[in-house]
C-alpha cells in the first residue's frame, strides 16, 4: 500500500490539509500512524475513506436526520464495518426516495388546493380557531406572517381574522412545509401565483432567483435528493470495493 504525508493525500482529494485533520478528529477517516517524528502517514485506505466522505458530503441534505445518517454511514466505514456501512447507505437511499415523493407529492396538494379554490366555504377564524382547525402551532402561524407568506387583516379591534383565502393559503405554505420546502421557496412560489396563476409550480420551488441573499438546499430540493440519490448508490459500490480491497 502506497503512503501519503498530509499536504500529499490533501492535494490529491483537492483540499486543505487542515481539512483532512478535521476529518481525522471527527472519526470520518481512520487514524493515521505517525512517523518518529510525529508526521501522519496515510495509506490508500485512507484515500479512499476520503473520497466516500468527500462524496458523502458533496449535497448537504438536512431534513428528517438525514445528514446524522450520512454522517453515521462515514464514521462507520471509517472503523472498516462495511457491512453496517453498506446498510446505512441501503437506508439512506430509501429515505431520500422517500423525500421526493413528499416533495412531489406536495406540489400535487397545492395544485388540488388551488383548483379547488371556488369550492371553499366561507369562513372567518381568529388565530387560535385556525391553529386548532388546522393543527398549526400559534408561534408557527406567527413565524409564516413575520416572513411575509401570509398577510392577515385585522378588525377594528385589532384582532386578526382569517378568511377562506388565507385559509387556503395556509394549507399550500403547511403542505409544502411539511415536505421541507422553504420559507424562500415557498414565497417565491406564492409571488408567482399572485402575478400569473397558471405559474408552473415545480419550476418556480425549485428556481431560486440570482438576487436571492439566502438560497437553501431546499430552495432545489427535488434535484437535491436526486444528486443526494445518485451519490449513495456510487457510494454502495464504493464501499463494496472498500470491503473486498481492505
């Protein structure tokens, strides 16, 4: 097995040595032997438990515990239990395709809701009437207001009331939130709506503008998870070598 000092195996992976430290310190690669002298050596087990984190880590998915598993996966590799590792990743594959189908899923609501919207009954809810109706937290209703998903009028005696609109509304922002969409994307998507009500939904989550400050994972989510997808059964394979190699 070839040998590596730091600066050797960083530049080969195409990052910092302090990067590969930082690996080494969090138990996502192996501990490296040292020379007398107190230099690491890696070997290319090392090389290869890099390139697993590297692509590991190459589309951040946060939702649902995802990253915990993913980070779980490479520590686990890391202590050369490929089986368990191979399992981890079997996992975290199905979760991901799993969180597509909610995304996918939730686009489909809205489209219901939206054309369903001649249909709705008429009614007039105070906050906490629709945070029971619609089993939405009273600070989660507030927080959707402060981010500008939802403007709500108010009656002269300074009470919020909600109407069948910003009912329907609320359902759309629950549904897509529910699916991990975010705060930015869903704005966004509701902007649209406003200026051209046949907007193509799909594209408009999951096409954040240039002048966006903040753009989230969630903001291309769809996409996110299909790389994410792609990644882990690269991985598999990756892993399966790792275990007939080493």
């Amino acid at each position: 097995m070839k040998s590596y000092k730091t600066a050797q195996i960083a530049r080969i992976i195409g990052v910092h040595p302090n990067t590969v430290r930082l690996y080494e310190d969090l138990g996502l690669i192996a501990k490296p032997e040292r020379q007398g002298n107190g230099y690491r050596i890696f070997t290319d087990l090392h090389l290869e438990q890099l390139k697993l984190a590297r692509l590991a880590f190459q589309v951040e998915v946060l939702q649902n515990g995802l990253r915990k598993k993913i980070i779980n996966m490479v520590k686990t590799a890391a202590s050369n239990d490929y089986d368990k590792a191979l399992q981890l990743t079997q996992e975290y594959r199905l979760q991901l395709q799993e969180e597509r189908n909610h995304a996918e899923e939730a686009i489909d609501i809205v489209k219901r809701l939206l054309d369903g919207e001649s249909t709705i009954n008429k009614l007039s809810m105070k906050r906490k009437e629709v945070s029971e109706y619609l089993h939405i937290s009273m600070d989660t209703l507030r927080n959707w207001e402060m981010n500008g998903l939802l403007s709500v009028k108010r009656k002269e005696n300074g009470y919020r009331i909600y109407s069948d609109k910003d009912i329907r509304q609320l359902k759309i922002i629950r549904s897509l939130r529910c699916a991990n969409y975010s705060l930015e994307s869903i704005l966004r998507m509701l902007n649209a709506l406003s200026s051209n009500p046949n907007a193509n939904l799909k594209e408009v989550l999951h096409t954040p503008t240039r002048n966006e400050e903040i753009i989230s994972v969630c903001d291309k989510l769809i996409d996110s998870l299909n790389k994410a997808e792609n990644n882990a059964q690269i991985m598999m394979i990756q892993l399966q070598n790792m275990k007939n190699r080493f």
